[in-house]
C-alpha cells in the first residue's frame, strides 16, 4: 500500500497517548537487531523501518524484540508492507504472547514526513506508539545513539491538525544473560583478533568476588568519609546501606565456613557424579557401536 507524502501540511495524527514521565526501556539485543537489519539492506535502500514488540506499565515502555518490514520510498511517497508487518506479528505472538506492538524504529537520526505517515499506521496498532530512531553512522570507539520519541496533536481546534514527535527519555536495560553477552562483545572490540572465549563457573565466581570487594571499598571509604566528617551525611544513602545490612544473615564464623564447606562438598559431589554418569553414557556407545560393526 502506498502513501502518498503530503508538501504542506502534515496528516491529521490519530490518537498516540503516553502518560507523562513514562520512560523507554530498549534492550541491546533490538539495537543488534536493528543494525543487522541496517547492514543487510537492498543496495538502493537509504534506511530500513520495522515493528517494535514489547510491553508497557504505567511507569514505561520495555522493547524487548523487533522485526524489520519491507519497504519502498521516494521523495513523493512511500511503500509499507503493512501484510508482512501483520504476519510476522502473529507468528511472534505464537512464540510470545506476552509481547505486543508498541511502536517502530527506523534507522539515521532524522524524522521525515514520511515518518509520521508509517506512525499513523502505528498509532492504529497501539495506544502508545513509541518512534526509535537508530544512528548508523558509526565511528570507532562511539556509542550507539538512539533517540525515543512519541506524537502529539498540535494545531488549532476544529481546524487542520497536525502532528509533533516529542522525544522522552530512553536508555538501555539489560537481562543476565544480555548483560554477558554485551560484555563479550565489548571485549572482542579491545581485541584486535576479534575472538573471545567465554569464561569458566570458577573466573565468573571470581570477577563477581572482585567486583564486589571493590564495591565493599567504595562503601566503608564513603562510611569513613562520613565519620571524620570528610563528606557530608546523606539520610538516603544512610538508610539504603541499613537496609544493605539488615539483609546479611548474622552467624558465627565457624558457621559461614561449615555452610561454605558443605555447599562446596555437594557441588563437587554432583560434578562426579555428572562426570561418572557422562563416561558410561559415552562407553556404552561405544560397545554398542563395535557390536554393531563387528560381523557376525
């Protein structure tokens, strides 16, 4: 379906509600998506456009997943695959019913007129259409910058209408396992190779002991700061480290190192076990497999 880009005014904007302060929250692995999509484009293609899934509260927007769309365009109209935008919603919603449409992206850092044609399609689709725009301009060493925004009406009442994109704020959260492999990748572009392994259940144990006793310095040189009168006392960061506190079982020494030790004893002894049961499995196959090739 075309549409067809109006030279003097903008389309009447349907309806895109947001409530105020509501923030957007983008997770790295739509940004990935994004620029895969970017890099993979037709040779003629300037940007690419596609659907952002996720879900929304009454604090924000979480943009969990996203799928490019085809499309077309000129500087007089533009061509949006709007069949392929719903298909490929229904096969998302059969993996992830929870997740649902709450805007779109597009890739350079400008909005065009034919950007609020594809939001109006948008604004039919969700109550709360969210605009991402992607910068692919990148520079070695640079961040990727991203910019949210939602629409407005503006205008005269009961005349022509238009609309405005009005930017919110937005950054980027992380799962567990997003934040791994965002560290992965970070550390593949300090290396010239390019190539990172992942690390073993014993380094990971150890970078978290050592971040943590970093953070432990941190805390007790603000506390001392603030007993000698060095720094001044903040009842919020006071009542944020009694809380800190409170969680911490209190026990004996003796205690701690016999719950440390057991726990330890039960993973070593399930290792073995895994070890043990791995080399029969693996045996096993084995024998059956000479019985197999020997004749008979």
């Amino acid at each position: 379906m075309n549409f067809v880009t109006p030279h003097a005014a903008f389309t009447k904007g349907r309806r895109a509600k947001m409530a105020e302060g509501r923030k957007v929250k983008v997770h790295p692995v739509v940004l990935f998506s994004i620029i895969d999509s970017f890099e993979r484009r037709k040779e003629d293609a300037k940007r690419v456009i596609g659907t952002l899934l996720g879900t929304v509260d009454a604090n924000a927007v979480t943009i969990t997943n996203t799928f490019c769309v085809p499309h077309t365009e000129s500087d007089d109209e533009v061509a949006f695959d709007m069949e392929f935008a719903r298909n490929m919603y229904d096969l998302h919603r059969k993996v992830n019913p929870t997740e649902a449409i709450v805007g779109w992206y597009a890739t350079g850092k400008d909005i065009t007129e034919h950007s609020v044609l594809i939001h109006e399609y948008y604004s039919r689709e969700s109550k709360c259409p969210v605009h991402l725009t992607v910068n692919t301009d990148f520079r070695t060493g640079g961040e990727i910058d991203f910019k949210t925004y939602v629409s407005k009406s503006i205008g005269v009442p009961g005349k022509t209408q238009g609309m405005m994109f009005s930017p919110v704020p937005s950054h980027v959260e992380y799962y567990g396992a997003e934040r791994v492999a965002v560290d992965r990748v970070k550390m593949g572009s300090q290396n010239r190779a390019g190539v990172v392994s992942l690390p073993t259940d014993f380094e990971n144990v150890l970078d978290a002991t050592n971040t943590l006793s970093t953070m432990l310095d941190v805390v007790l040189k603000h506390v001392q700061d603030v007993l000698d009168g060095n720094a001044p006392m903040v009842p919020k960061i006071g009542r944020y480290l009694m809380d800190l506190v409170c969680t911490v079982p209190h026990m004996e020494e003796d205690e701690f190192d016999t719950m440390l030790n057991n726990n330890i004893n039960d993973l070593l002894m399930v290792r073995y076990l895994t070890n043990v049961v791995k080399s029969q499995v693996a045996l096993n196959e084995k024998l059956i497999n000479t019985s197999v090739i020997q004749p008979t």
